[in-house]
C-alpha cells in the first residue's frame, strides 16, 4: 500500500530533547515532518506534539511504536484523517491598498469565512481557520492585492473517538498499582 496522510498524537512530559529525539526516530526511516504543533493537554504536567506525516501504515505503526520507547513519552495515538477533528490557522498581511479598491476586502474575507484582525493606512491582518487546501485557496487569491506576510500554523487536531488520554493514564496507573507479583 502506498504512502497516506497520518496524525500522530505525542503525550509526553515537557522536557528538553523530546521533540529531537522523535524527530531522529523519523530522519532514521526518511520520513518528513509535513505539520508539527506543540501544546499543553487536558492532563496537568503532560504536553502533546501533533505531527502529520505521509508515510505506509506499517511504518507510521513501527515509528509510534519505537516514539513510545522513549522515556518521556506516555502515549502516541496514530490516525488517519476520517478519525480527528482538525484545523490549522494562517494569518495573510495584505496591502490595504489592494484590497481597498472595490468590495473586494468584503467579499473576500465572507466568501472564505475569514475575519480582520487589523487594519493600518499600510496593511490589513486576515485571520482564516481551516484545512490546508481552504488556507491555500485565500492564500491564492490575495497574492494579487499585495500580500505582504505570510505564516501558517501546524495542524491542531483531537480525536472523534471518546476515550481520552485521562482514562488511558487511569487505566495505567491502576495496571502498575495493582500487579499481584509485586504485593509480595
């Protein structure tokens, strides 16, 4: 089977190394970081990286596998596309110039369910929440008006499925807690 779009949800403590030793993991089988976002999670103390690769379901299962090894890493959950919730958001500096001839500031920014966050004699700031291909399409079409500035988020996802992280951590925890061989 060939390469396909993966999300790959890190959990790990915050400390330093983390994102070079995954990303080691990755340089080693040749596979490239399209999207990486770093937060805090619902779980005090623990941290989640968001990583988008392409790659074959086989290798995305042996990465997260191998990322799961390290020390400072709780948990990776792997996913394809249909299994998340996701967006990312990109912020457009235009030339208020350009986008004030006409409505086609208005029209714009209501067509690609964007909004303004600023607006100066020089430049106006555009705010657009979305998926890749929705960032590009306004990114397109501004490029005429005098784009002046550019930046794109990674990918922020969370998962459609119920269990959380909450109750895998629980369901650990009580797993170490409780082994019979250690009550002796």
């Amino acid at each position: 089977m060939g390469n396909q779009e993966f999300t790959l949800s890190i959990f790990s403590e915050n400390h330093i190394g983390i994102l070079n030793q995954i990303t080691i993991i990755l340089t080693r089988r040749q596979i490239n970081i399209e999207s990486i976002t770093a937060s805090e999670s619902a779980v005090k103390g623990v941290h989640i990286l968001t990583l988008v690769v392409k790659t074959t379901s086989d290798m995305v299962r042996k990465v997260a596998r191998q990322m799961e090894k390290l020390i400072d890493v709780l948990k990776v959950f792997v996913h394809t596309s249909e299994e998340i919730i996701y967006q990312e958001i990109a912020l457009f500096k235009v030339s208020t110039k350009g986008l004030m001839s006409g409505n086609v500031i208005d029209h714009t920014v209501r067509t690609h369910h964007a909004r303004i966050l600023e607006v100066s004699p020089e430049f106006i700031v555009i705010e657009k929440t979305g998926h890749k291909q929705e960032i590009a399409v306004l990114l397109d079409e501004l490029k005429p008006y005098g784009l002046l500035q550019y930046v794109g988020s990674g990918r922020v996802a969370i998962t459609k499925q119920v269990r959380e992280l909450n109750s895998y951590l629980k369901e650990m925890d009580e797993a170490h807690r409780f082994k019979p061989e250690e009550i002796n």
